[in-house]
C-alpha cells in the first residue's frame, strides 16, 4: 500500500506535509469525486470483505469505488499515514418511508480530532446526502457545503445528522420519485455517539447488509458519483444527474432510464467503472435514495 499511489488514484498532486485542515478538505474533495459510492460487487456474485489490504487493492488499483466501510476504511488509513488522529463511529441510517433509525448500527463514519476540534469526515453516505466537506462537530449549527446546508443536533449525548434540502427543477418529471419525498424541507440522514469502536465492530454489519434479502443494498445497485458541481447516479436502471444550485437555491434533475445494453458502457464513461463479472441491475425496493 503507497500513499502517493492512492493521491494518483484521487487526482491529488497538493502537499500531505502539515495535517492540517485545509489538507485534509482537499484531500477529501478529490476522493468523492474519484472514488464511487457504489455496492455493485453484491450484483455481481462478489463479496465485499473488510480487509484493508482487500480495500485498497479495490479501489486504488481496479479504479472501483464502495461503501461506507470501505471508502472510510479506506480514507481512515490515509488520514493515519499523514498524521491525522482518526477515531470509527458507528451511526444509523435514518429510513424516511418509516420515519425511524434502526436497531442497529449500519454506517461507518470517522471522527478526527484536529487543533484542538472535533471534525466528521464521512466520504461513504453517497446520492445527495454526501458531505463534500469535513464538518466541525458543534450541535445547532448551519454548516453549508455545496451539496445544501447540512447541522448536527445533540441530545443526551446523541448526535443527528440533517441536510436541508433545495428544491428541484425536474426535467423529466414522470421518471421522478415520489412528490412527498420531493417535497421534504429537511432530511435526517443518520444519528450516531461519540463511543469509539474498531474495524471489528463492523464485521457483523458488513456481511448482513451484503446478504439479508431486506437490505437496501440486496435489493438495489448502486452507483453514485460526486461531480464538480453535482452528483450522478445509477440505480438499478435510472441515471440521475443532478446539478447543485443551478438557480437561486434549486437544484436542476435530469432523469433516464437506461436499456440493459447502455449499463456497462454508461458505468465505463460516467463513472470509471469497468466490471470484471457479469453484473446484474437491481431496484425491487421502494425505499428513495433522494
């Protein structure tokens, strides 16, 4: 594993010398828009393991991307390598359609302890709920990024994440989702503590959202992509592009759904991704993803 193969991998060519924050937010910058949040080794017959050595190997040299264990796994080593204190949190992922958390936990984020601050550096959420920044972790506050203005709440010693949601110009509107969803003001993404936990913690976590024939990623393929000023997305059979802020606090939507043989070249050319096994689409679940 090198570092600087990694920074090849992302596009990086800044300084790694001070670990510093705005080092830090760059790095993170150049990672969510090289590195895809996408689970498309579960539809293709592969497993995905919690193996550093397995990650890296992954993602900086078959150019493929993954999820929350693997991108912050990943990321996790990076921060590490160039003097960061990193610390794994463990959150659940708010479900909209049952307006609740989860028992359990689902989603694996990072908490680094910079100058005297606490920061959250999460580059596996995906879709348009993606930080495209390190968000210092203060309760009540807006923090706005690109993507919309995203805060913490703090009760009882536990954390919610929220993004406040622009509205949508939709092109295509009958391909949209649901007009409930669309309408939201404010979205919940995850809620989480601060009690730290090892790689070891996720081990349960990682092999039954791969299998359990209710999880959200058996039931779809996922492929999203930050881009310079938006996100793009595959799933199932729909692309979705969508560019941040195109008027005055409105995001513009494009939607199409594509035919079995524009998959693999529509993965090829929007998303860098070259499969080596037979991939199989997927979208039986009704859960939205934005």
């Amino acid at each position: 594993m090198d570092i600087k193969e990694y920074f090849a991998r992302i596009s990086y060519q800044g300084s790694y010398n001070k670990p510093d924050l705005a080092t830090m937010s760059d790095i993170f910058q150049h990672h969510i828009q090289a590195v895809p949040f996408e689970n498309l080794s579960i539809h293709c017959g592969e497993s995905i393991e919690l193996d550093l050595e397995a990650i890296y190997k992954k993602i900086v040299r078959k150019k493929r991307g993954g999820w929350c264990m693997e991108n912050n796994y990943l990321l996790s080593w990076v921060l590490k390598t160039l003097g960061y204190q990193v610390i794994f949190l463990g959150a659940k992922v708010y479900v909209p359609e049952f307006d609740g958390y989860p028992d359990e936990i689902d989603h694996l984020l990072l908490q680094v302890e910079l100058d005297g601050k606490s920061y959250i550096v999460d580059g596996g959420f995906g879709m348009a709920y993606q930080l495209w920044q390190p968000m210092e972790l203060i309760p009540g506050t807006d923090q706005p990024q690109t993507p919309g203005v995203f805060r913490f709440q703090e009760e009882g010693g536990t954390w919610y994440l929220d993004k406040v949601k622009r509205k949508q110009w939709v092109l295509n509107p009958s391909s949209s989702t649901s007009q409930n969803v669309e309408d939201e003001v404010c979205r919940r993404i995850y809620l989480f503590t601060l009690q730290p936990l090892d790689i070891e913690d996720f081990r349960g976590c990682n092999a039954h959202l791969q299998t359990a024939p209710d999880s959200l990623f058996v039931t779809k393929s996922i492929c999203s992509l930050q881009t310079a000023d938006g996100i793009r997305a595959l799933v199932g059979w729909k692309l979705t592009e969508i560019k941040y802020n195109y008027r005055d606090n409105m995001d513009l939507v494009e939607i199409r759904i594509l035919a079995d043989e524009e998959i693999e070249e529509t993965l090829k050319e929007k998303f860098n991704i070259t499969l080596e096994k037979k991939f199989v689409p997927a979208n039986t679940s009704r859960l939205s993803l934005f």
